[in-house]
C-alpha cells in the first residue's frame, strides 16, 4: 500500500481538533466556534448543557421568551428575528387576543413617535392591559401612571426598580422591562408558546413564521406586517424604509466610528455568541437618526442593547467608561 504523508492518531485516540490526540471520553464538544473539554458546562438560555465524549448533552428546561423593542423602530421578536419598523402610531407589541379569540390575560401596546427629523420612530409610552380590567400605563417622562384598578378578575402585579430598569411583573406569567426612554423588554412564560400575536411575533420557537399579520396572514414585508398591528385606522401606513445615513451623510462617519465599539476587543468575548453586524447595523442607524439633541444617548442605548444579549449568552462585557455612556 502506498504511504500517505500527514499526522495521524494511534489507534484507539481521537483528533481533538486541537493537535492533540484523547480518548474517547475527553473529546472536547464545540459551540459558537469555540471549542470546550469534555466536563466543561454551558448555559443556553436557561439550561445546562454538559460536554460529554464530543457531544453536548442539556437539560430539557422550558424557557421565559423575550421580546426586545429599543431605539429607532429596532424589533427583536421573541423567536429571535431582528426587523426594523418605523411606524408614527400604537401599535400592539404582544397581546394573547389573537385570531377569533375575544378574550386573553394581557395587551402590550407600544406609542411610537418620531425622533428627530429624519422620520424615524422611536416607542416613547408603553401601555399593559391585564386580565379584564387591569390597565396600566408606563410613560417615557420617567413617570409611572396606573390608569384603573378594579376588584374581581384582575390580574395581580408587582413593580420595582432594579438599577435603571422599572420591572411589572404580573401573575400570568408576563413581564415588562422598562429603561424608562426607549427600551423595552418583554418576557413570556413557557405557557404562552404559539398562543401571542403582534410586533413581538408568535413565540412558537420559529423566526420564519414571526411576520404574521393581523388577519393571521404571513407577509414578507415587515412594513406590510407592522402596518397590520396599528391600533387606530387614522394613522397613515409605513410606506418605506427610512435610510437616516442617506439623509444626513455628514453623520454617517462619526456613527460608524462610535458604534465600532461593538465591532472592538472590548466586546470580542461576545462575538461567537451574539452575531453583532444587527446591532452595529441598528447602531449607525440610531446614531445619524438622532439629530435634534440626545444623539450621545442614542448610541448609548444601541450598544447597551447588544450588552444585554451578551449578558443572556453569559459573555459579561464592562463597556461603560467615564467617555462612554
């Protein structure tokens, strides 16, 4: 037989991928394209994944689903589906009132405004309907306003403050996460999978599905899709994607440069576990859209939204400085 040159394992041992050769047993197991021994742990959303002889092994745990609404019109649904939307209404971001039913445990609506003068919009009011009479109203000028609260079916809740966040949480299963400026976050219990409609998506674990519109059509277009969750029929639809970069050229540089933090080593940890071209994409967008003022606080909250889905992928990233936000 002829001789093939190159390096070989000796019988019984395994290319560990790394110029090594091991045994069965500790062949290392790879996520995210880098590569982990065998016993090493690693948490994906809420479970716990164990490399064992090259194959990673979790536990079966159902998890909570967010949905992220931040900045100018930036969607990240529940199934993971990043869009941009720029629509001047209210819109419903969540609700289980979907299809033929008349009845559900919550409504989440989002007031979209412009800001700036690019015609970019941002979600400056939230308002959350629970149960059947419960409604409350989370407003952007940092107030908190409770609408009505009556006794009977209502669905009980509790709000607090934890760093700058303002957190509801209600006894359906249903929390909201607010910046009190332009970030809100969304998280579903398990029980709600495939049962919620609107700009947050379905949460039935496919992002191919998530642009279903209010009569329960799937429509390509995120315009056409957001267009169909506008709550008053007075609001004009979206009619085109808003460039703001094209419109004010003379930004387009210092956005590219700020937002290059995300794209840095500061946040390399994070790269192999959260694809960051969306957010640095989202990011640019945000920072020429800001033009009448805040636009520092703009950028801020583009790369505070990639941190955030660093910190669900377990990379901790410190970006804040005395410079930088």
């Amino acid at each position: 037989t002829e001789c093939v040159s190159g390096c070989v394992c000796p019988e019984g041992l395994f290319d560990d991928g790394r110029g090594g050769c091991v045994e069965q047993k500790d062949c290392p197991c790879i996520h995210n394209n880098e590569w982990y021994s065998s016993g090493d742990k690693i948490k994906v959303d809420c479970n716990t994944c164990t490399c064992q002889k090259g194959v990673w092994k979790c536990t079966d745990e159902v998890c909570y689903g967010t949905c992220m609404i931040y900045g100018s019109g930036h969607y990240n649904t529940f199934d993971g589906k990043f869009y941009d939307f720029d629509g001047n209404c209210e819109y419903v971001a969540a609700q289980d009132f979907c299809g033929d039913k008349t009845s559900g445990s919550f409504s989440i609506i989002t007031e979209n405004v412009p800001c700036g003068t690019t015609g970019v919009t941002c979600s400056k009011a939230i308002k959350m309907f629970l149960g059947v009479s419960g409604d409350s109203q989370y407003r952007s000028n940092k107030e908190y306003k409770e609408i009505q609260r009556h006794v009977g079916d209502d669905v009980q809740y509790w709000n607090r403050t934890v760093g700058l966040y303002l957190v509801i949480e209600a006894s359906n299963g249903v929390i909201l996460i607010w910046d009190k400026k332009t970030t809100i976050f969304i998280k579903l219990s398990p029980d709600y999978k495939g049962k919620v409609c609107g700009l947050c998506g379905n949460f039935d674990d496919k992002a191919n599905n998530d642009f279903t519109t209010r009569s329960g059509l799937q429509d390509p277009n995120p315009l056409n899709f957001g267009n169909s969750w506008k709550q008053s029929p007075m609001c004009p639809d979206v009619m085109k994607d808003i460039k703001p970069c094209d419109l004010k050229p003379h930004r387009k540089s210092w956005a590219e440069k700020e937002c290059s933090i995300i794209h840095s080593e500061v946040f390399k940890i994070c790269h192999s576990k959260v694809d960051p071209i969306p957010f640095y994409e989202a990011c640019v967008h945000d920072a020429c859209s800001c033009d009448s003022g805040g636009d520092c606080e703009c950028f801020c909250t583009a790369v505070a939204a990639y941190a955030q889905e660093c910190i669900k992928a377990e990379a901790c990233v410190f970006w804040r400085t005395p410079d930088i936000c």
